[in-house]
C-alpha cells in the first residue's frame, strides 16, 4: 500500500528534512527554459503567441545552448519575468548592467 508523502516527510530527521529543502530549492533555482515556461504554465503555443513567432521557434529556441541575450531577455519577459545578468567570483557576486539599455 502507497504512503502519503506527508506521513513520509513527517517520518523523516530533521537534518534529512532540511536537506531535501535545499536540494529542492537549488533544483527550482537552475531550470532549462523549457522546464521553466512549463513551471509558469505556459505552453510553447501560449510564449509564441506572446513572442509573435511561431511555435517551432519557440521549440527551437529551447533547445538553443548558445544565444543573444537580447534574444533570451524576451524569451523571459514573455513569462512574465526579468532577465539579470550575474557575474560569480571567489570574492563576490556583480550584477552586469550593460544589458540593461537594451530594451
């Protein structure tokens, strides 16, 4: 017989408990594209229409590994969020603001 994942997670150490909460939010930090617009509810069809292309270039553009960032900002906006470039170093974190005069 199938448990609840509730009966589960409440079973679980706290330690254990913590860790899968970090590890959850670290998988919903770092997504593909595609796992995002479908996180937000949208449908290639839906984001093409936004984009006003059709929705083999939204598929296409998903499986893109290299792109302007012009490009993937609209990609975003269409989701209705907003692109940040962020720099990570050893000594800290720069957020890049060129790009910011691009739209």
């Amino acid at each position: 017989m199938a448990k609840k994942f509730s009966d589960l997670r409440t079973a679980m150490k706290p330690e254990a408990r913590a860790q899968a909460d970090q590890q959850t939010q670290t998988m919903l930090a770092e997504m593909p594209l595609h796992e995002l617009r479908r996180a937000r509810g949208l449908s290639q069809k839906v984001l093409a229409e936004t984009l006003h292309v059709q929705q083999p270039s939204v598929a296409k553009m998903e499986r893109r590994t290299d792109m302007y960032i012009s490009t993937l900002r609209s990609h975003i906006e269409a989701m209705g969020g907003e692109l940040e470039v962020i720099a990570k170093f050893p000594d800290g974190v720069v957020k890049i603001n060129n790009f910011a005069e691009l739209a």
